[in-house]
C-alpha cells in the first residue's frame, strides 16, 4: 500500500495515525477467562470512598438519588454517612424524593454536612422535622417534569449521582431486575434515575450485584456511569416492592371510582386507542377496574397507560385491552417482572414523561388522568403536599404534570377523612392549580371546573349527579363545621414551585 502523509490530505480535519490504546502492536490476546479488557478497563472501584474521590466532589456541591427503592431505601442514608465521615460540609442533596426512612438525614442537617435540599416530597420525621423549622434554608419542592426540567436545563447541577440499581454488569449498563436471577431485589422502571445519569457530572451506581455483561436491556446505559460501587445490600425488598398492589373495599372509596369511570365514559374520551393514566390510591385502583368492564363491553382498547405502573395495568394489558405500557416508576412485583419480560412495557425517563420543555412529553398526550388529593379548595386548587395541620406528608410527584398534559384531568377526593374536612375555601398548599383541574369526583357528587362548559353539557346529558363546587362546600361544611385555622411562624419551610420553575406557593415552619 502506498503511504502518505497524512497532514497532506486536504479538505478533512486532522487525521490520527493508530496509536496509544488501540496501537495492534500493543494489543495482546489473552486466553484467561475474563478477556485483558474486562480485567484492566471495568468500572468497578473498591469502595465508596474511592468513588467519591474519583469522582472530585467538593463541599458545597450538589448530590442526588433516585426513590425507586421507596421506604426500602439504603442509598441515601449510605452515602450521606459515608461523606459525613470523609468531613464533607454544605451539600444540596438533590433527590427526586425523600421517605420514612430517611430521618437519619436529620443529624447530618443538623451536623452541617447537607445545608439545603431539593425534592419532590418528603415524609416522615424528617418531614415533621422540617415542617418546625430543622433547616435554614427552605426545601425547594418541585414535580417530576419540574426537576428534570431544571436538570436538563442546566438549573440544577448534579455534581455526583448516586444511583442504585438491582443490577449492573461491569461497564455500568444497569437495571431495576436481574435477568441472571429471580431472585434479588427489583424496583422495576428507574425512569427517575435516568436524567440524572444523563446530565450529572459524575454517575456513580451502587449495586449488590454485578451480573454478565452486557446487561441489557439496560435502564442506564453505561456511557453515563463513571464508577460502580459493589455493596452487600442496597435495600429492603420489602420496603421496595410489594407483592402486589391491592384493590379497596372501602365503599366510599368504590362509590367514586365508579363516579369516575362514568365521567371518563360521559367525557368522550373512552374511544377505541385512548389514552390515561391511574394512580395508586384504592380509589385510582379501583378506577382501572371499572374502566375495564366499559372496554371490554364497547370492544375498545387504550393505546397506552403511562406513570408509575401497578399490577392492575398489567393485567389489562396482558388481556390485550391495552397496547403499550409507559413506565416512569413500578409499583408491584408485577410491575417489574413485567417489564422485564414484555417487549411492548417500556421504562421512560422523567424527562419524556413529563417536562414541560418537550411537546411530545407522555403527559402531553394523556387523554384522561385521574389523580388523588389531600385537600381541594372552592377554586379547584388541589394541595397534596401538607396535611391538614400544616405538616409536609406527602409529595407533588407528576400531579402538576398531568393535570396540565391530560385532555381530561380528574381528582378523586371524599368530602371529609374522619373530622377533617378534604373540600375547603382555600387549601393549605397549592400545588396544583385549578385552572388545570378539570372535574373534582366526590362521594356525593361531582364538580365541573366553569371552564370546562363542555364537559358540563356531556355529564349533563348523561345524567351524571352534577353540584356546583360552593354546594359541595356547603355540605362539608354541615358534616363538619370550619376547624380552627394552622398557626404558622413568619418562617419559610417550603418553597412549592410549578413545573416551568416559578414558585406557585410557600410552606411556613408550623407553631
């Protein structure tokens, strides 16, 4: 072959002669089990702290996690113990939610080592905790398309990622099951995790099982991890999963979810390829199961379900009543050994689930959703984050996001839990606008925003029992009377942002 000097091949940038790595006279086959390239260039670090090293982290920075691991979760208190140890000060933990058992983050506030944190909820001791004042700087809440939004946008940096997974093999392709093994712990989806391995600076997985590579098909791909982390458990299966997700007796509880089912049925929108999305309250539950029966009665199937995903959406699928399963979270056993072995269940990231800087984000293309609430108020605000006494118990999730996204967006609430009234004059908390709710299913009748005269005139003509949502109020008012107001400090606890980033309320430290 001739040679030429490659500098004198004009119209192409700089070209490299084979070199360094890749020189063939280098290279040296080895017949050992595990190939020279498995050996000498895996991701897998000896420890914690080593990873944390390599990864240059700093105080002051940023840390996230993921909540697919739910009260199960060993990640976040085993990391945040490890950097206390290592001296780190003033970190923003970053985590896409905060639970139950993550109170021993309450010494590490309190030691200096995390200075703000940014979430979608919290509950729990630490959420009392903050709730009286823990922090001197208010947590920052935010839904699932808020945060990846301010992610992908730069807004929020990720300094380092800590990330479990179920599995992951040597180069860092991860997962939330084992294709090796049955047995092990499964959170099905990692779509939460996904945008934070994504734009993070440095990903580091933390797994207690490093299976054959390649790990596919992968929730993480490993051109976004730079270290694994081997560990003896990264969760209590029981905390993580349950075996399955049950449907209420509850009458209440059933009376409105077949009051929704009818709405969804009388809107228009219960059509051959339709699309929704259903929670996990024993209302939302039971919700699934009554849309079932009009399916299968009109021959229709749904071209796709979306959202956290429980058994009760797989088992319309697998009957074939719908096509495709959009899967940001699971939430059962059956959740995760189904996507795991269905080509039409698919994981998404939180980022075309539901940010508001995409057009073709899945909440966009929502047709009907149904949602819970803690409380409503006369203006169609719904608050799911703060109890009735002003404490922070719950989280924002992707309420916001389908509320905005969904053609039809539903709320599912009683009148009153116990004593307590659920339709007030104004919620202690906006964190869904009203504007954006459209019908509000109670158990003694169902309210229709004014803006939504359309949907007024469907439910009229399908003789759904309809109330104005001042009547609705007058009958909590009846059962109950108006409790005493919360007493609040001047303090901010919270600042509840809407998904574009804009603070749409605050939570003020209770007395």
């Amino acid at each position: 072959m001739m040679r030429t000097d490659l500098n004198k091949i004009s119209g192409l940038t700089e070209l490299k002669s084979i070199h360094g790595l890749f020189d063939l006279e280098k290279l040296e086959k080895d017949n050992s089990p595990l190939s020279q390239r498995e050996i000498s260039h895996n991701k897998i670090v000896a420890n914690l702290e080593e990873a944390v090293e390599l990864c240059g982290l700093k105080n002051g920075q940023t840390i996230s996690f993921h909540h697919h691991f739910r009260g199960g979760d060993y990640i976040v208190n085993m990391v945040v113990d490890k950097l206390a140890e290592m001296g780190f000060k003033d970190l923003v933990l970053a985590a896409s939610s905060l639970t139950d058992c993550h109170a021993p983050l309450i010494r590490h506030i309190q030691n200096g080592v995390i200075r703000r944190i940014e979430t979608s909820g919290l509950r729990g001791e630490l959420a009392d905790a903050v709730s009286r004042g823990l922090m001197d700087i208010p947590v920052i809440f935010r839904s699932h398309g808020g945060r990846a939004y301010v992610i992908e946008t730069g807004d929020l940096i990720i300094d380092a990622a800590f990330l479990g997974a179920p599995s992951c093999d040597p180069f860092g392709n991860a997962n939330g099951y084992s294709r090796d093994s049955e047995e092990g712990v499964k959170c099905g989806s990692m779509g939460y995790a996904k945008c934070d391995a994504q734009y993070s600076k440095k990903t580091i997985i933390i797994t207690n099982n490093i299976v054959h590579f390649p790990n596919v098909p992968f929730g993480i791909p490993e051109s976004d991890v730079d270290c694994i982390v081997r560990v003896d458990a990264i969760g209590d299966p029981a905390g993580i999963m349950s075996g399955a997700t049950r449907f209420t007796t509850n009458p209440k509880e059933l009376v409105m979810a077949e009051s929704a089912a009818d709405v969804i049925e009388a809107s228009g929108r219960l059509v051959d390829g339709f699309s929704f999305q259903t929670g996990t309250g024993g209302a939302s539950l039971a919700v699934t199961r009554f849309l079932r029966e009009r399916m299968i009665a009109k021959g229709i199937k749904a071209s796709f379900a979306l959202g956290g995903i429980t058994g009760s959406i797989v088992e319309l699928h697998e009957e074939g009543l719908i096509k495709k399963l959009l899967d940001v979270q699971g939430f059962d056993l059956k959740a995760a050994d189904s996507l795991k072995t269905n080509h039409f269940h698919h994981q998404i990231s939180a980022e075309y689930y539901a940010s508001p800087r995409g057009q073709g984000s899945a909440v966009n293309q929502l047709d009907v959703v149904v949602l819970s609430a803690l409380e409503v108020d006369t203006d169609f605000n719904v608050n799911v984050l703060t109890g009735s006494d002003g404490i922070i118990r719950g989280a924002i999730g992707g309420h916001q996001d389908t509320a905005f996204g969904a053609s039809v967006s539903i709320v599912v609430c009683p009148l009153t839990r116990g004593r307590i009234p659920c339709l007030v004059d104004r919620v202690g908390t906006i964190v869904t606008p009203g504007k954006t709710v459209d019908v509000i299913v109670t158990e003694q009748g169902v309210a229709v925003n004014p803006l939504r005269e359309d949907l007024r005139e469907r439910f009229t003509a399908a003789r759904i029992p309809l109330r104005s949502i001042g009547e609705l109020r007058e009958i909590v008012k009846a059962m109950v009377g108006i409790p005493d107001p919360v007493e609040y400090e001047d303090k901010v606890v919270g600042i509840v942002t809407y998904r574009d980033g804009s603070v749409i309320d605050l939570i003020h430290q209770v007395k």
